[in-house]
C-alpha cells in the first residue's frame, strides 16, 4: 500500500504510478495505490482518474483545497484502514525526490521484524543529491531543532519515506495528529517513540524533484519550528477509543 500526497505535480504522478507498478510487480508485491489530491489546478487528479480506468488498485482522495501535507496522509491512512487490505503502508512524495526502487527495501525492512522503517539520509551509506544548499541547511537546522527539543532517538528525523506496518499505521491512527504540513513527519516519530515501536532507519539518496516547483515556503519553516515547540511542551494526545475503532468494524 503506497500513500502519495499531491498538489500540481502532473508530470510527475503520470510517471511515477507506472513505476510503481513495475517495480512492485517485478519483485513479486501485490500493490494498492492511493493519491490524496488537493484539488490540483493543473489536472493531477484527473490524469490519475484516467488511469484508474485501467488499474483498479489505483485509488483517488480527492479533497477541497490545498490543506497540507501532514492532513493529507491522515486522511489518507484512515481512508485506507477504512477501505482497504494491507500489511505494509509505505508513504513517499510524488516527486522523485524519493526513489520508487526503494519502496522494496523499506518494505523488507518491515517484513524483517520492524514496525517503521525510515529512508534516511542521516547514516552511513545515505545522502542527498543535487540539492541546493539552502535546503540542506534548513534540513539540518530543523533535525537538529527536533533533536534538541523531543530527543528522539532516529538520526533523520524529518524524512518522508517511510513504510509502517498495519499495527503502527493503526496505533498512529489512535492519536489526535495537529500538524498539518511538514512538521507532520516529526509528530509521527513522538508518538512511534512513546509506543516503544521498532523503528530501523534504511540509507537512501535523497534526490532534487525532476519537475515542478519545491513547495516549501519560509511560512512554512516558521510554522514548524512552532510546532515542534509545541510538542515539546505538550506531547502528542490520544484520540477517544471509539474514534480509534471505527476501520476496524468497516473493514
């Protein structure tokens, strides 16, 4: 089960889905698919339409408006515990900037015995290319901040290719998630670490995204700075059991 969030990335999603596919395939995975689209002006969720009519393991969240990255795969993850089959969820960008191929080494990292697996590109063996300075900088600066402020354990903390098993997707579920853009992927690792929940980080190269524009702005480093605060101070809450069980009866 692969999660991508999109928002204008059309010359991507087209090329990235049919990747997927073979590689998976090829390596002997069955697949489901699912993008969660913020009403993409430039067509995303159409072109994923058009390929939903040949391929019903590609599935379509189609929200609002452009709401951020970390509601999009809340809403996707309990969209599919709700509607679907799956043991491993692997959720990753629709730009490149994390490589296809490398869904099958986080998925047999699970499959090994870890609850998380993380693309990392903070220990040996990872890193990134062709991607400008500023960008590291920022990477580096809110690791470090996080680091500093929630001592989690991971050294990449702020990645977004990840793969989690159906339990960890469940218990993540079990908890009220308030970050609504990148900080999202930091507030994932709080309430991972306070479950006591394997996490094992895999190297990967991070790559510059092949089309379209990078959609981090400086709104939103101040905002996740300010989230992150935030958690240091309050924690992460959990949700009320009965909200925490609903996909378990749909399913």
């Amino acid at each position: 089960m692969v999660v991508i969030p999109t928002y204008n990335e059309l010359n991507n999603i087209t090329k990235l889905i049919p990747d997927i596919r073979r590689i998976l395939t090829n390596s002997s995975y069955s697949y489901q698919i699912l993008i969660v689209d913020d009403n993409s002006p430039d067509g995303t969720a159409k072109a994923v339409s058009e390929i939903q009519r040949s391929d019903k393991r590609v599935h379509l969240l189609k929200r609002p408006g452009k709401m951020g990255l970390g509601s999009a795969y809340v809403e996707g993850f309990a969209w599919a515990l709700s509607n679907l089959r799956f043991d491993v969820l692997v959720q990753m960008d629709a730009d490149f900037s994390h490589p296809p191929q490398d869904i099958v080494r986080l998925v047999a990292a699970v499959e090994e015995g870890s609850d998380v697996a993380l693309a990392s590109r903070y220990v040996e063996g990872g890193g990134s290319s062709r991607w400008p300075w500023h960008r590291r900088l920022i990477s580096k600066g809110a690791n470090f901040l996080a680091h500093l402020l929630l001592g989690i354990s991971v050294r990449d903390i702020t990645g977004g290719f990840r793969a989690m098993n159906r339990r960890a997707v469940e218990k993540l579920m079990s908890y009220s998630l308030n970050s609504r853009g990148y900080s999202y992927q930091v507030e994932c690792l709080v309430v991972f670490e306070k479950l006591g929940l394997k996490i094992v980080e895999v190297p990967f190269t991070f790559e510059s995204r092949r089309a379209g524009k990078a959609k981090l702005s400086i709104r939103e480093v101040f905002r996740f700075a300010r989230s992150i605060i935030r958690m240091s101070l309050k924690g992460v809450a959990r949700k009320d059991a009965q909200a925490t069980k609903k996909w378990e009866r749909q399913i």
